[in-house]
C-alpha cells in the first residue's frame, strides 16, 4: 500500500490534517502506537482494524507500540455506556492477556528487522504519586469531562458517574506522553480519549500528536460489530467458527470489512458485491480466516462451510458426552449454555436427531446419535 491508500482507508479523520501527517511521514520515521485493554480474554473482530492499520504502517518502516492497557483495563473506559464498568482485578487483567500475542504476532511482526514493540502501561501508571495525578489533571476541566455524551446521558436517567471514570482519558492522556509518539491509532469512539492526549502532550511536552480514528464496524442500525454489543467475532475458536461468523453477518459489512480488515484491492469491490454478495462474502471469510490462522486453516473452513452449508452434507465431527436426556446433552453447545435454552430450542423445533425432529427435552439419547441443533451446530454423542 502506499502512502495516500494507508492514510485513507477504513480512516474516518486525522488530526490536525492528512496533509501535515504525510509531509511528516516522508520527511522521516514515525513512531505510532494504539492501545487495547486486556478486558475480555479473546481478541475479537472489534480490535482487528487497529491492528491491520500499525501493520500498514509498519510494511511502510515506522516503528509501531502493541500498548495493552493492563492498567487502564482495571478503570474500565467509559466509552458509550451507560453505566459503569466494573473495575477489574490485576489477575482478571493477567488472565485475559493469556494468548493474545499468539494471535496478534500472525498479524503483526515482532520479530523482524523492523520488530513491533509490546508495552505494558502499568510500567509507568503505578509509579504516578497523588503529587503526580493531581499536576496532570490541572491540564484538564471538569467541564471538559463532563461534557461528552454518555456523561450527560446517564445525568438525565440519574445514573452515577464516578470519578474513576473522568480519569480514564487522562491515564489514556498519560501514556502516549511516556511513549512520546508521533500517532495514535483508534477507533473513532476514541476520539475523546485520544485527544485528551494530544492536549496532555502539547501542554507538556510542546509536542502536537496526530491522532487517526477509524470507521467502526456497524450494521445498518448503526450497532458495532464487537463484545460490548454481543455480536462479537472471537478468534480462540478456531477457523471453523470464525469463517462460520463472518458468513452470518449482514451483506452491508461485507464492503466496509474489506476496507478495514483486509488487504485486498478495493477499486472494484463494490460492484463485485453487487453483482455476487454470497461469492464476496466467501472472500471476506477466507481473507479474515487466513489472516488469523494461516491459508491451509482458511482452505479448510471454506471446505467445512461450503459441504456443511451449502451442499447440506454437514460432518457431525464435534464429539459431545452423552448426558442422558437431549437437553443435558446439548446445553453446554447452546449460545447461553443453560438447560432452559437447550429446552426451548427442543420445544421450538429447531434440534434433530439422526435426521428426526424431536421436540421433547426428555428423550434419551445414545451413543453414536447425529444431533443438529440450529443451522449451525452438528454433534454426534461419544
């Protein structure tokens, strides 16, 4: 990619201009970073545009930061909810962090010529005295804080707000100024956080940061793609599930997740899907799959898919344990894993057994039976 496309983009703005960040970029290397907070276990789909764009810029040669907020985490960013996080411990934090490098160094290279750096934010953030905290927050106002949306939402339906949470942009503030950056990446729900840092740099250290936010991943109601909104793309379940998702999303995010999650060329994209969602859908899993775990993985969850779904020759070669009735064995396979859900769906008609329909919760199953449950799910009792 060269510069105009990296800059362009999945990009929504860049401030204070695309212009003066590509006269900087030509002019020498750059050093850009964006953070993520350990708060789930599972790197999901929402975090993967960030990560396509520090590997964009690092193809070009500028030295880019994986910063994980194993700090900020435990604040829990405000960001578009109405109500408080809950704060996390530092083991929920050490325990969530717990195999995200293994998915994001096939992504980004930590190890080349031009190696990505990981940073902790705890290295610094737990050395700030009071003295500290309280000199930074006199570059800040309440007024400042207080004005951003969910803040003035959650006042109209008297929901607290904690002072926790006016901190949070303010550590966010604190860790491009230790890092001295030239760029921080996120996505555009950021933009508050970010430029709380680019203020905090500039009063500072004298230094203007540039600030890029990306377009988020939404279907047409304008909901993201990701945890908070529980329509998330996991990627610890193999490339069978995640192939599987991103052909269950709407045809409305097969172009922007072109854009923002891949690196194929864009210049005729959109009529391609016009003329053949399902065929560009199947492009958009396959580049997305063999990003995450490699062309043979993507080879073979397209097979998967392809005889499960679209040849309606499904393989029934995820073993469950025989639990004795139909709704034990098959609740640890529904979405809430409860027995009251495996029941409703009995009830509901949507389970088979050895190509039979079965609507009683009771029935007993045995070794070797073929059970499908949905459109999706296909389990032969061990």
């Amino acid at each position: 990619m060269d510069i105009d496309e990296v800059l362009t983009r999945g990009v929504e703005q860049i401030i204070p201009s695309k212009e003066d960040l590509k006269y900087l970029i030509q002019k020498r290397k750059i050093t850009l970073y964006q953070g993520f907070d350990p708060t789930t276990p599972n790197l999901h789909i929402g975090h993967l545009a960030g990560i396509m764009k520090l590997r964009q810029f690092q193809k070009m040669g500028h030295k880019i930061i994986f910063l994980i907020g194993d700090f900020t985490a435990r604040i829990g960013d405000p960001t578009g909810k109405l109500s408080a996080r809950k704060m996390l411990s530092e083991n929920e934090v050490k325990r969530n962090l717990k195999g995200w490098k293994k998915i994001v160094q096939k992504i980004i290279d930590f190890n080349g010529k031009n190696k990505a750096e990981i940073v902790f934010n705890s290295r610094w953030n737990e050395k700030i005295t009071f003295a500290d905290l309280i000199k930074i927050c006199s570059n800040f106002t309440v007024q400042q804080m207080i004005e951003r949306n969910m803040f003035q939402e959650r006042m109209k339906r008297k929901n607290p707000i904690f002072l926790s949470e006016f901190l949070y942009p303010v550590a966010q503030a604190i860790d491009c100024v230790n890092l001295n950056v030239d760029l921080e990446i996120g996505g555009s729900d950021q933009l508050f956080n970010m430029l709380a840092g680019r203020q905090l740099m500039l009063a500072t250290t004298k230094k203007e940061k540039f600030v890029m936010t990306l377009k988020l991943l939404t279907d047409k109601e304008g909901k993201k793609i990701g945890k908070t909104e529980g329509n998330a793309i996991v990627f610890n379940k193999g490339e069978i599930d995640t192939y599987g998702k991103i052909m269950s999303l709407p045809d409305e995010i097969i172009y922007p997740a072109f854009e923002l999650l891949t690196e194929v060329s864009l210049s005729k994209k959109m009529k391609e899907i016009k003329e053949n969602p399902m065929r560009e859908k199947k492009k958009l899993a396959f580049e997305i799959t063999k990003i995450i775990y490699g062309e043979r993985k993507a080879i073979q969850a397209e097979i998967h898919f392809e005889k499960t779904f679209q040849k309606k020759k499904p393989d029934f070669n995820q073993k469950t344990k025989n639990m004795g009735t139909l709704a034990k064995t098959i609740a640890v396979h529904t979405p809430r894993k409860s027995i009251s859900e495996a029941k409703r769906l009995i009830i509901n008609k949507a389970v088979e057994v050895n190509g039979k329909l079965i609507q009683d919760p009771t029935y007993k199953t045995r070794k070797g039976d073929k059970i499908k449950v949905g459109e999706k799910i296909f389990l032969q009792v061990e």
